[in-house]
C-alpha cells in the first residue's frame, strides 16, 4: 500500500510538472486533472469537487464520447478563449490533453506589440510630417519618447522569447548549490537606488546556511523579478522581507503595498496579466517566473490582502529536476 501511494504521488507530480493540461476520465467519469488543466479550464478545487470543469464542460464531454483514439477539436464554450484537446484513448480510461490553441497565442503576443509600433509610427509621423523635427525641443522630447517606446518593444520581445523558450524545454538547466543568502544580498545591492527612492527596507533574513540546488542563473531571474516587484509594487516607507519557510526548503519574499483583489491571485501568472497599468511592465515576468520554478519540478504560491501586502513562496525540491515534455 505504502508503495502504490507513494507510485500515485510520484504521477501526481509528474503531471503537475507538465505545462500540458492532461484531464483523466475513468469510464467517462473525472478522476483527476493537473495544475495545468486547471489554469486552462480555469476551474479550482471547488469546482472539482462537485465535477464541474466549468465553461468547457459541455464540449469536454461532448469529446470524451467518441470513440476515436487521437481526435483532436476545439474545446469552445460561452465564454473565454478556444483551447486546442486531443482525445487518447487507454482501455476504460480517457485522457484529454489540452493546450492553447496557435490562434490564442499569436493573438495575445500580436496585441501587445502592437501598441508599441503604433506609438513608434505615431511618434515617427508627428517629426516627420508636421515638421517637429525642426524644433529643436520637440525633437528631444519626441526622440525621448519613441526611444521609451522602442526599448519597450525590444523588451517585450525579449521576453516573450525567453518566455518561448523554457516552456518548450529548449534552455537546459545547470544544477549546481545555490547560496541563497548571498543571491538575495546581491539583488538587494542591485536595486538599492529603486529601493531608496521609495523608502522601502528590504529585509533579508536567509540563514548564511540556506542552500538550494538549482539553476543560479534561473534563480537569480525569479528572485531579481519577485524582489524588482516587490520595490515597485510596495508603498512608500514599505517593507520588503525575504525569509524561509519550511526547514530551508522554501522561502518567501513579502511586501506591504497595495496587494491584489482576490479575484485577480488565480491569473497572476498568466501572460500579459497586469493588474496595475499605473506601474509599467511587459505583463510576462511572472509567467516567465512560474516557467523556471516549474522546470526546476518547484511550486510557487501566491498570498495577498488588499491593503496588507502580497507574499510569493517558492519551494524547489532538493535535487528533483522534472524537464518538459519535448525536451
């Protein structure tokens, strides 16, 4: 019994490692759907309970029966966007993998550089055809403001290649120890001068003897991203804390700003999902965050009060490294 709970834990994981949805059906009846699934159903725990997979639900079960091993269809509902499900097929047992479809994608990546290119033109048009460019102080500003605007298009690029890139398992992972501490202190130093304009203490409370075994350059984005969040995010005179948590396993870094409505926590790591538009960003730093915990076979949880302050925990297993499928 120890053996096959164990063997159950181990395909738990597994699953929620990978960024494929996978819903099980045991004789067209749900049994279980990973972290993924959830996300693209965005369905939680409650509505598994009462075996509701939500908008999709219709079509879900519209496909699970056919009686065709590898069809794949559109999952559509009411609302929300298409999702691309393939139908497998193992004696009394039906596995549907889901991903977003080609179309989702592109449609979401094609929207956010399209503003900065229309801002680009705008600016362009304005020195060119209604002769700014003979003003001397216009011109400085205007060139100001399309470089703003072209560093924010390379950013955005950037990013969404990075973001590409470890979802499909193409950069590999260099374990090595990892000394925490001095990772976090080094970020600190790095980001001193945003911190001081805010008045934000940054606290690091790592034990000298906190040690991950994981990708320094990786870790380093995560904490760097999550710290970098938590200055400009935070209110003036804040507090910013990164401790542990959990016997050295996993640590936390905790801010005093505004913090999220609760509504918004579940979308958090979703790309392009920026919830204050007063404080500028790319919308792609926590997807590519949750990207390299995932890789790292790690979890990251997200806490947040309105008024309180929002607390991320990261938790990377020691030694277990789960790659992506196709990698």
């Amino acid at each position: 019994m120890v053996i096959q709970l164990q063997n159950i834990e181990y395909l738990l994981a597994v699953l929620n490692s990978l960024k494929t949805g996978v819903v099980i059906f045991h004789k067209k009846n749900l049994l279980e759907l990973n972290e993924s699934a959830k996300n693209l159903l965005k369905v939680d725990n409650a509505n598994i309970e009462k075996n509701d997979l939500g908008n999709y639900q219709a079509s879900l079960i519209d496909l699970i029966q056919l009686d065709e091993n590898l069809y794949t269809k559109q999952l559509t509902g009411e609302i929300g966007k298409p999702i691309n499900a393939t139908l497998h097929l193992i004696k009394d047992y039906q596995i549907v993998e889901l991903s977003e479809s080609f179309e989702t994608k592109l449609g979401e990546a094609s929207h956010e550089i399209r503003r900065p290119l229309t801002n680009v033109r705008t600016l362009v048009d304005t020195l060119h055809l209604w002769g700014a460019a003979e003003d001397p102080d216009a011109r400085k500003k205007f060139l100001g403001q399309l470089h703003n605007e072209v560093h924010r298009l390379s950013k955005l690029v950037e990013e969404l290649l990075n973001l590409s890139r470890i979802q499909a398992g193409s950069i590999p992972l260099n374990i090595q120890q990892l000394a925490l501490k001095a990772l976090v202190q080094e970020t600190i130093n790095m980001l001193l001068v945003q911190a001081e304009k805010k008045s934000v203490e940054i606290i690091n409370d790592i034990p000298d003897n906190f040690v991950l075994i994981a990708d320094i350059d990786k870790m380093t984005h995560v904490v760097q991203n999550l710290i970098e969040n938590g200055i400009r995010y935070n209110k003036e005179g804040g507090k910013l804390t990164i401790k542990p948590v959990e016997n050295n396993v996993s640590f936390l870094i905790q801010d005093t700003g505004k913090g999220i409505e609760e509504e918004n926590v579940p979308h958090i790591f979703e790309r392009f999902k920026r919830f204050n538009k007063e404080v500028p960003g790319t919308g792609l730093g926590l997807a590519i965050v949750k990207s390299i915990i995932d890789l790292h076979g790690g979890k990251i949880d997200v806490i947040s009060k309105v008024g309180e302050g929002t607390q991320f925990i990261i938790s990377i297993p020691p030694k277990k490294i789960v790659m992506p499928v196709g990698s």
